[in-house]
C-alpha cells in the first residue's frame, strides 16, 4: 500500500513536472492561466488532470473539441509515478530519499524541456541548486567535499568538451552536470556522463539509419542525461564493481 501511495504521489508530480518543463522555458507562468486545451483553450476540469486516468477515459482526446491529446504526458506521469516508487526499493527507506526524489524530479524537468525546446532553464537549474545545497548541508557525500568536488569535475568535463567541440555542447549541458557532480558526487557524476554520452551515441546513430537525426543538425542532449543519471544515482556503485571485478 505504501508503495502505491508513492505510485500515486509520482504521477502527480509527474503532472505538475510536465507543466514546469512546458512551461519554464517559455518564460510562463506555472499557475496561472490553468491547464487547458491548446486547440480549443478549454479549460480542462479537476475529471480532466488525473494523472495516466483521465488520458485513458477521454481516450486520448480533448473533451470539448475532441483533438488528440499527445500521449507524452502519461507517459511522463507513469514513468515519474514508477521512478518514485521504485526509489525506497532499490536503496531501502533512509533520509538519502530525500535526495533520490530530488534528483528525478530534475531529470523529469530537464527531459520534458530538452525534448519539446532543446532549452534547460537556468531556473530550474538554479531552483534545484539551492534545494541540493541545502540538502547536502543535512545529508552529506562521504567525504563531505566528494559533492564540490563532483561539481567541478562535472562543469569542467562538460565545458572542455564544448570548447573542444565548438559549441558541440550546449551551455545547459554544461551547469546540469555541475548540478548532478554536486548531488551524485565524483565518482557517480563520472558513470553518469559516460552513460549518457553512451545513450546518445546509440540513439543518434539509430537516428541516422533510419532518417530521424541529420547529420550535423543539433539533437537535445538532456533526455540522455536524465536517463544516464538515473542509472548512475541507483547503478553507478554496482557499475564500478563490476568494472573492477571483471578487471
């Protein structure tokens, strides 16, 4: 039962993470005008926002006018709803939580923004900044300098890369990874890059081969780092053990 509750309480936010990443970027604001068809500008019911439920019962279309509603935002709010939940059974019930729900609900943010406008806003970034600082300050890495340390690592990877690679990496990328060195920590931000680099080599070259992805023409990065962060955040240790067993 509790797990479910946790189930529920993710769709949830995975509802209002869909609205922040929508709409942040745009400069909007995240309450005001409420959540409403972008076809008919209905303003959609309390019926109309329960998260993965009321896409199922309109069957995918707006109530009024009948357009298709994007199946994005389910998804989104079942993928987050599993994320949450799945959390305390990967690292058991301890205040590191905290962190965990922290740190999906960014890569939630960052993969709706990334994907719709190939943008990571600076508030959110900022917003989340402050949020791990003070987390950190309760429930500290071991060693405690392991997060600035992280940070470093993560914004000088990041920035070598693109000035390499003339702008071949945006400056989003760059602070997201700052963020991610800070909360995971350098040995966790490391797995995350090479994971997410990984992703999107992979996903990129699928994308060539069958006409979605143009060579030379910019592909949002972010998704790839959101997943590649996850992974590392409740892999990352089991990762290095087996690299170093195998060696």
């Amino acid at each position: 039962m509790i797990n479910l509750l946790i189930f529920i309480y993710g769709t949830i936010f995975g509802s209002f993470f869909n609205v922040v990443g929508l709409r942040v970027p745009l400069n909007q604001s995240i309450v005001k005008p409420r959540s409403h068809c972008p076809k008919c500008n209905h303003t959609l019911t309390t019926i109309d926002l329960i998260p993965v439920i009321s896409y199922l019962l309109l069957r995918g279309k707006c109530r009024r006018c009948k357009a298709p509603i994007s199946p994005f935002y389910p998804i989104n709010e079942l993928i987050t709803g599993i994320l949450f939940m799945l959390a305390p059974i990967l690292m058991g019930w301890s205040y590191d939580l905290i962190i965990a729900w922290t740190v999906i609900s960014l890569m939630v943010i960052i993969f709706v923004s990334d994907i719709h406008y190939m943008i990571i806003p600076d508030k959110v970034l900022l917003f989340f900044s402050a949020i791990l600082l003070i987390e950190r300050c309760f429930l500290p890495l071991v060693p405690w300098w392991d997060s600035i340390t992280g940070a470093a690592i993560g914004f000088i990877l990041l920035l070598f890369i693109a000035v390499v690679s003339k702008g071949g990496m945006g400056g989003g990328d760059i602070k997201l990874f700052a963020v991610i060195g800070f909360a995971l920590g350098t040995k966790l931000v490391l797995i995350s890059f090479l994971l997410s680099t990984f992703l999107g080599a992979c996903f990129g070259i699928i994308g060539m081969l069958i006409g979605k992805v143009k060579k030379g023409k910019p592909m949002p990065f972010g998704p790839y780092i959101a997943v590649g962060t996850v992974i590392a955040y409740f892999y990352g240790e089991r990762l290095i053990r087996w690299y170093i067993h195998l060696m």
